[in-house]
C-alpha cells in the first residue's frame, strides 16, 4: 500500500466528515479529522470483524467513546463497507436516519453501544472485556478458542475527565484485562479551549497507576500507530493505553488546534479551505474515490474469510463439546435454559420474617446452577445486598471464571460495566448496592433503558427504614427518580414470594434493564403472595386481599408498606368497613395493562384511596385521584431505629387505619 | 507530652468509637480505631479552630470523608470542647440526638459538612480550599491577611475509589490548591474484604500524576504523622496527601484488619477484649480519663486566642481596608448587596426571541458587577451554557481572584464543589452544565438539598427540543427526577423575564438549591412576563394570560412549552372558548403558596385542564385532575431538527388545540 493511498483513505474520512457536519449544520467535526490517521490504521489493519454479519460473536469490539465525534464512525462503517449507504451519512442527525447526532446502538449497522455522555463508552468496553474473558474461560478448550478477539476504543479527553473512566480504569487494570486496547485522542482541545484551562494532570503517569500498559504516539505517524497497536496487542496482562498526539480539526487553515473546530460545522468556505490543504481534488460533497473504496472494502472478503474459519474452529468445538456448543448457541439467541424456573423457590409465611435482599439473595442461589451465565456483584457491599453466588468463586484476573464481580466502591463504573456485558452476549448480567447510591449510577442505567439491554439492578436498602445509618444513606425520592427513566421497570416487592417472581420478570424481560428494589428489614411472608407471577407481580398491580363486596376503600401499597397496609385493613374491618388492598410491586408493569385489568384492580367508582409508600409523593395522585389521599415522605428521612421512625411518621397500621377513616368521612 | 498520655488519649477516641457503635448496637468501629492516632495528632497539634466559636471564619476546616468512621469525629468533637455533652455520643444513631449515623452538616457543634456517600467529602475539601484561595485572593492584602487556614480531610479506600474523587483530586492538583492536606487511611480492609479483591492501583503514583504531593507514614507512628504533617503545610504549590498506612480495628485481638471490624458493633466480648489489649483500664463504657481530657481541651483556649489574635487582624484591616471589611461582614451574613436587584434587565418582546440559556447569560453578567462574590463555571460547556461572567477573569493557580472556574467535564465534582463553596460562606456559587447531565452531578445535588445549601444549577439544553444531538444528549425523565428531591427548588422558566425572576428567586433562597433549567432554542419574549417577579415566578404558578370570563379550559405549561399553549390559546379562541394559560415555571414554588392562591390560578371546578410539557409525564396528573389531560413525553428522544421533533410529535399550537378541543368534548 503507497503512503498516497493510505493518505487519500484517511483524507475520505476527513472530508465525509467535514461534509456530514456541514450539511446538518451541526455536530463535531474535528475529532473524525484528527483521529482519522488513527482510526485508518485500527480499521484497515487490524480490526477483525465482518461486515457483512456485524454480529459475529467473536469480531473485535470497537467502541467511539467519544460518541461527539460520531462522522467518524459513520464514514469509517460507510467506507469499510457495513450497511449504511452514503445516503445515510448525507442525513446525518434528520428524522429518521441511521445516523443520529450520537451513536446509538444500532448492531445491524454496526454500532456496538450508544455513547455521546463522555466517559460512559470508556466503562461499557470494559464491561465488554469482562464479558469476553468471562466467557473465554468458561468455554474456551485448551485445545480450541471461541472467544479471542479485543476490545478497541477510540477516547478523548472528556472521557478521561469524567470519574466513571477513572473508576472503570482502576477495575480493568486491577483485573489485567488484557484485550483492552484504547486509543486516546489526546488533542489538548475541549469545548471551552485548551486543555490547560482544566485538565493538567500526566495522564499516562496516571494510567501507569492503575496497572495499564501506556504508550506515546503521534497520532498522525501511521506507522507508529501500527507499531503500537501491534505491541498492544502483545501485552496480555494488562490494558493497553496508546495516547494519540492529534492535531483536532486536522486540515483546517483557521480552526485546526482550535476549539471553534470542536462543536461546529467549519463552514462552507473553511471546508472548501480544508480540502485544498488536504490537496483533495473532489469537488463534490461526500465525494469517495473508488481507489479509496477499494482499500476500504478489503475488509469485506477479510471479514468473511475471518468468519469462515471461526466458523470451522465452533464447528470442531462443536464435535468435541456439543454440551457446551449447544447451550452457548441458547445463550447468544437469548434463551434461557429450559425448566430454570422450577428452581425458583417459593416460601410460607414460616419462613419469615425474612427480608426482601434476603429472599432475593435465597433466589439467586437457588436459580445460580440453571443459569450459568448469570454473573454479577456489588459495589463493595455484597454481604449486605446479599448477592454473592455461592460456590462459583470471583471474577479475577487469575480465576477469570469465577462469576462475582468484585465492583469496588464505583457504582458509576458498575452501572457502564453491565452495559458493556449486557451488550456482549450470552450473559445476564447484575449489579447491586444501595438504593440511595442508584444515584451514583443514574447515567448508566439511563443509557441501559435508551439501548434496550436487559441488565438487572439489585437496589436494597430501599427506604427510610433502613434506619440507623441516618438521611444520607436513607432513599427517599430514588422511587420517584427511576420510575421517572422510560423503559426501566421498576420492582418493589412486598415479601419473599413477590421478590422470587421479580427475578423471574427481570431475567425473562430482553427489551430493557429491571430495577428490584429490596428492603433492609425483615417483613412478614404472605400466604396470599403465593399465587402465579403472572397473575402478581406481572401485573404490576393486582388485588392483594379484597374485602366481601364492593369496597368502599382501597388501600394501596408497595414493598414493605403493604405489610402496614394489611395491618390498617384488619383495623378497619373491625369497624366493619370493607377494605381493598392492593399490592402494586411496580407501576411500569401495571401500566402496560389493559384498561380493563386497571379498572378491575382500581375501580373508578370506589374513589376513596390511600397510598402508603415511603418515598416522595411525586406521582401518586395519578392512581389515588383528588379524591383519594396519599401517606408518603415528602421530607428527607432521619438517623433512628427504624420502628422509631415509623411511629415518629405514622407508617403504622394505626396510623394508616386513621386516616383511611378521615378519607371516608 | 509524654507518649503514655499521648496513648492514652489516643485510647480515648478509640474506646469511645467502640462504646458508642456497640451501644447503638450499629456503626462503623473499625475505622475510629484505625485512624485514632493520626486525627489525634492532627487535632491536638495542628488544627486552628475555635470550639467556642465554631464558625470563625479562618477556622482550619475538617473534613471526615469517610463519614461512616462518625464516631471519631464526635469523640474528637467531644473531648476537644465542641458542644456535644457525652450524652450526645451515648445515643449515637438514635432520634433526635446530634449524632447521626453519618455526620450531618451541624457548624454549631463543628460538623463542617454533610458525608457518608463516598467520595463526597473529598470532593467537597476541594470547594472549601477554592473557595478560600478565591476569598484570600480577593481579600487578603499585601500586609494582612484574612484567610490563610488549610482545608484537612480524612478520606478512605472507598472515597478514593469513587470517580468523584478522581474528578476533584484531577482538577485540585491543577489548580495547586497548596492548603489541602488529605490524610488517607490506607487501612487494606473495605466491606467485601481485602483491597486486594478490588483495588491494587498505585495510590501514590495516580496522585502525584494529578501533580499532589505525597507522603506515605505509618498510621500508627505519631511522629510520622507529626513530620509529614509539618512538610505538608510547606508545601505550598500542591495539595497534599498523606497516606497513613493502619490497622481498621486497631487493638481488637480478633477483628482488627479483617472486614469484620469495618460496618457492625464488635460484640461486648471483643469489646472488653480490645479494651484489655489496649491496657485501657477503666471498666465503665464511655469513660473519659480527666488526664486525657485536659490534654484534648487545651484546644478550647488554644482556640480563643487564636481567634482573638485573628480578630486583632481583622481589626487592623477593618481599619486600613474599611470597604472591604464591611462587604465581607455582609457576605458572611448571607446578605445581598442593597439595591443589586435594580441591575436586574427586564426584557420587552423586541429583545426576542432568545434563549433562556441567552437571556440568563445577560443576566449574570448584568448583575456580576453587584454581587462581587457571585463565581462559578461550568463544565466544559461555557460557550453553550452561557455561563462565562465577561471581564471576570479565570479561577487559575496564578490568577486565584478569578471568578470564571473551569470545571472540566467533571460534573460531579463540579457540584461536590459548589457545596463546599457554599458551606464555606460569603460566596454565591453555581455551576453549569446540560441538563441531561444532571444526572453525573445528582449525588451532589442531593447533598445540597440535604444540607440546605444555596447552591445555583444551571442547567441549559433543557429538553428533546435540543433536537439533532439526540436521545443521548436530550433530557426526558429529568425534570420529574430533579423535582422528586426534597428542598430542591426548579425553575424552568418561560420567557427570557421569567429567566431574570428566576435568577432573583435563586440568588435570594438561602435555604436550599435552586436548578434554573433553560432551552437551547430562541424563545419569543412576552408583554405579561414583564409583572413584578413576586406576583409571577416567585408563586411558582401564575396566571399569563386570562380568559375575559371563567375558563372553560386550562392550559398549564412550562419553559419552552408556553408558547406553544398561548398559540393554542389564540386558535381556541377563535372558535369561541374561553382559556387560561397558567405558566408554571416552579411546582416546589406553588405548592409553598396557600390553598387559596393555588385555588386562584387552579379552580377546582374547571376540571378541563391539559397541560403541556416536554418530559414524562409523572407528577402531572395532580395539577390536571382525572377529567384533564397531558401532552408529554414518556418515551426517549431522537436525532432530528427540533421542529421537525415538534411536529412529530405534536408539540403545535394546533396540536394542543386539537387535544383540548377533544378534552371539552
């Protein structure tokens, strides 16, 4: 290949970018225009995938963490010859396209994870990475390799500012991730200027810390490039950090090294500028020559033929390993193995008082040898969410089949971790800690919701009763807070048997992530909670207990204020008044009912209603209505034991009967 | 001193921890014990405070990051003469006592600062020392100075394994923020176990990449700890850590450096065992050796005369500096400079259309010149958030009077250090970024709230109408998610008047956060926004414009969506039917007013009310009742121009005409 040729190949990236900018009147161009060297290199040299079947299980990952520069990806899946005609990048960021400002995950089109929020690509590779040395030491064969590709990422200074790529670093080289390969676009250029405005520190010093591997190029020098990634790919105990010398905005006369190349088209004449400097002889917009294409398209035929003989090594796997062939087959079409719900437990009222985080933990276990890619963890707090799998070891750098994920404190980095394990394949994927730290989180899970990735979050510790450990550990508007993410569902149950059917929607819920928000305390065991999933928790809401006849009021409730609710209802009864209660674990799940079931649980005639939940009020009264009442915590909580706050609040059934009577009055 | 009674002093601390976690029968011992010797040495010897007079303003400010160790600092509170009697130790965690589970914001019995979610604190350290570098920069004078303490933090392995503390040590050590002396206990031991599971970065080596100076002593060698203490305040260039390498549990035979001492009681039995280890003879639990206590309480005169040498300076400047003197008294008051809202422009309809982000740039800057300690940033988005104060210079290491802080992208860090501005005193500080970020920065905006501090977000890019960015970048569930947490007050204002009332409401809250949330696109500017403020934004809810007679329609908005209610208004009108249009820039506003204004601006029996908001819909079925409607959007947003997202998905005059009409129906 003639340095020409590989010039004009990088200069098609440059320019398609320029031009996808310029037409849409907005975006970034001048990341694509300085990391286009880079990116040739990574794309044309190295990068094993194939095109023509973006989900080949074992094609090297490659994430755009700086999702802002996203022409990048475009041109170089446009050029290299992915399903995403030229059309698509001259409608870039319109209704309708395959090319939004940000990538979003799009697999068909090769989009691996949707990123854009700076740092959360960083973390989801990572994920990626864990993913893939999990699944390589569970089914790789001294003898033959499923799984052995890496995981490349192209990151820019944002990335590296923001805390969850700090986190997600430290974890990656504390687990010698070894197939991690990031690129880092280290222009020295953010939004408000120059980097020496904010971000000073040494920053392969820094990755050096965290046990990665770092090197320093020029990141227009192709062949140093080359020779980097080539070491890289050579170190396989530990993440590789390639730091890329970049000019942003590379070509352009006035805006090179400036931040006016950053977030904004050039403008037609600093793009006309641009390509004269680029000695590019096109006249037209989004002009590829066919020599450049041709150089591009190599990964075609490369893909396919990279395929076919990963193909006849799963087919030799599959002769020697049909066990394992098969069930790997299941878990990358997203079954789960047959019959695993007959594990999940189901418990009698003597089996309590038992806490939800408990029931929850007796359900994992129970289901842990049916599922054998359900791997998960906490951010340093597992023996209080109870959710370490017993007997099947930690995720380690020297034991890479173990299935607990030691977190750390970095719940941000968990939530971009299971994104990036949710994304892989084949496994389903958990993480737990607090409730009140969901908020440590809450960008994760937003983009888990937003990518459609069925990743579970075990919440425990969910409300004020957790008592003791005072305001700052008590949640109080998290409820509120999740419910408020579309395409998140939202579980609290009530008792033991409610918590085993949450597992059992989450696991078999693929179209998003599932948040079961468990208590601290113990709660009582229903009888009444024994009843099919399908008809329960399911539902979102059903009837709990219902009174002879019609009701005159409904009590409803969620998680541990159901008990307080049964509680109130017996109260009233004794005053011969007949009482509703429904258990509503979660309102995602009610909602996608019919409005037939809604009204048979929550008859419009019967207006007199009461919810009792311990959090924020914020969206009660859809289901209370003006005339119905509602007992929350509109008020952060306090440091006592927790019966103490429950009398100091009225969550009581006393309490509750009381204001039950003032409603009907 | 003699090192026996240094010993026994330092027992003190740590038979107090033990006492008060096992009494609570709850708590965190571990970490007290560990970590006596150091914060001994730290608060007999080097600490500048004034336990008579807990907000002197020169006071050295301490921080314990690792707010779950909070018996040390009650001990510590205890025995050097805060007001916290040893009956408050004794009902540790329980309702009503002084001593939370974590330690709560509380000046008056000398706790600085609200912690326990980790990471926090640390962070929280950084505003503190930024904003006494911006004070002493702004105040000091060649020949006296007013502020010169340091800013002294004990943090853990789990505040330095939370991003936000690599956000805050990243930017402390560009901004060589010499008065930071962190001490880190490096005990080896988090929940789950050994550090070894999680956490083998090179501490030292990541630190001093973000250009700190550290030291490492042992944790438990006085003298170390004395020496690097003494280094550290010469260190005037870096931040300074010191990592104290100790044993959690110090003293108990079977749980010291095991998790088990790190979050539970240790049992009376090991209790009286530690106690026999540490030759501590005094059988009663919470005994105070009256040697050991007159050792701790010199503090108390150490204090007084410390201040009184302090407020002969102050004197002195009062004297030479007599302006600057007055405003700083009436900064430290809280007090807003006389007359400063006349500065405040008032927009007429020619001015439009403009962006709320635009107009609250003029604001802000209108107004910088008359609150002289008005500082802030934003997050590298200054040119979008519109945020930078115009001739104002930069916060910068040579250039500490600056008032423009470049956060970086460091969100999180950015809001933990806009509390520690805040809690310092004097300052107005806010900090920007788009609001689909706020979700990087919530755990510090719950901190905020929590500890009632006036922190300013500005939060720009305020909805889908951001349009080609997309979904990653447009906010959908966050306006619902920043009013479900309790004492925040939101405003998204209307119009480019209702953004300068919304400034005025902000700057005046002293009692809490207030998020000013703001568009991107150019709004028109309307003829009735121009009302006085208290009659408008400052009700949260008001009526824009009236029907001549009683409405048989409501229509609710908010921000960019009254607009769109008052062209539906127009269309209906057209047709005869009589609209209110309710602007409702504020729900936490309009639920402070009476039943009876509220009743004003909603009468209860116009029941046909529809209102009109580009976010989920949760919360509004409240204010529009079961026979009213919204237009919202539960679901996540798209990659297109936002008029065309507008007509998608019907966000017109004559959609919302057309809904209402079916809404009369």
């Amino acid at each position: 290949m003639s340095a020409e040729l590989d010039q004009l190949c990088v200069n098609t990236i440059r320019t398609l970018a320029m031009d996808g900018v310029q037409k849409a009147k907005s975006g970034h161009p001048g990341m694509p225009m300085g990391m286009a060297d880079a990116a040739y290199v990574l794309w044309t040299r190295f990068l094993k995938h194939n095109p023509a079947n973006p989900d080949w299980p074992n094609r090297d990952r490659f994430v755009l963490s700086a999702g802002h520069g996203s022409m990048l990806l475009y041109s170089l899946l446009h050029l290299i010859g992915y399903d995403l005609p030229l059309e698509e990048l001259k409608s870039f960021r319109q209704w309708g396209s395959l090319t939004p400002g940000h990538p979003e995950y799009d697999l068909a089109h090769g989009v691996e994870t949707t990123t854009g929020p700076l740092g959360q690509g960083f973390a989801t590779g990572v994920g990626m990475a864990i993913a893939q040395a999990f699944l390589a030491a569970t089914f790789n064969k001294p003898d033959v390799a499923i799984f052995d590709h890496f995981v490349y990422a192209i990151c820019s200074d944002g990335d590296l500012m923001e805390g969850v790529s700090h986190e997600a670093a430290s974890l990656a080289g504390h687990l010698g991730l070894g197939k991690i390969i990031y690129l880092y676009d280290d222009n020295e250029i953010s939004i408000e200027g120059s980097t020496d405005l904010t971000f000073t520190e040494d920053v392969p010093a820094r990755f050096r810390a965290y046990g990665w591997h770092v090197q320093e190029v020029d990141g227009h020098d192709r062949d140093q490039i080359d020779a980097a990634i080539r070491v890289a790919q050579l170190e396989t105990e530990r993440p590789s950090l390639i730091v890329c010398h970049t000019h942003i905005g590379y070509g352009s006369p006035n805006k090179q090294d400036t931040a006016a190349s950053h977030g904004a088209p050039l403008g037609e004449e600093e793009v006309q500028l641009t390509k004269e400097e680029l000695d590019w002889s096109y006249k037209r917009p989004f002009t590829v020559p066919k020599q450049a294409l041709e150089v591009f398209r190599q990964a075609v035929d490369a893909g396919k033929q990279a395929q076919a003989e990963w193909d006849k090594t799963f087919e030799q796997y599959e002769k020697a390993y049909p066990e394992e062939a098969a069930l790997l087959e299941a878990l990358w079409a997203g079954d789960l193995p047959e019959g695993w719900t007959d594990a999940l437990p189901t418990f009698t009222p003597d089996d309590g008082p038992l806490a939800t985080r408990k029931a929850s933990g007796a359900v994992l276990n129970a289901i842990a040898s049916k599922l054998p890619t359900l791997i998960g963890g906490s951010a340093d707090l597992a023996p209080s969410t109870n959710t370490l799998l017993k007997g099947y070891g930690d995720f380690q750098k020297e034991t890479p089949a173990g299935r607990n994920l030691r977190f750390g404190v970095r719940e941000h980095a968990m939530g971009s971790i299971l994104n990036g394990m949710a994304l892989y394949g084949g496994l389903l994927p958990y993480g737990a800690t607090f409730f009140v730290f969901s908020d440590y989180m809450r960008p994760a899970v937003r983009l888990a919701a937003l990518m459609e990735q069925p990743v579970i979050y075990v919440w425990t510790h969910d409300s004020v009763w957790i008592g003791e450990d005072g305001p700052t550990h008590q949640p109080i508007e998290h409820l509120a807070a999740v419910r408020a993410i579309p395409n998140l569902v939202v579980i609290r149950p009530a008792d033991a048997n409610e918590t085993a059917a949450a597992w059992r929607v989450a696991l078999e819920r693929r179209e998003g992530p599932t948040a079961l928000v468990l208590t601290r305390q113990s709660l009582p065991i229903f009888v009444e909670t024994k009843r099919n999933y399908a008809d329960t928790v399911a539902r979102g809401a059903y009837v709990l207990v219902d009174s002879s006849g019609v009701p005159s009021l409904i009590l409803i409730a969620t998680g541990s204020e159901v008990s307080v609710a049964l509680g109130a209802r017996d109260l009233l009864a004794e005053k011969g008044i007949a009482v509703r209660v429904v258990s509503m674990p979660s309102w995602e799940l009610f909602e996608a009912q019919s409005d037939e079931y809604k009204a048979s649980v929550l008859p419009p005639q019967v207006t007199a209603r009461l919810a009792i939940e311990a959090g924020v009020s914020l969206g009660w009264h859809k289901y209370v209505g003006p005339e119905g009442d509602v007992m929350c915590l509109d008020h952060f909580g306090a440091s006592a034991p927790y019966k103490v706050l429950m009398e100091e609040w009225g969550f009581t059934p006393e309490a509750v009967a009381k204001r039950a009577l003032k409603l009907l009055e």
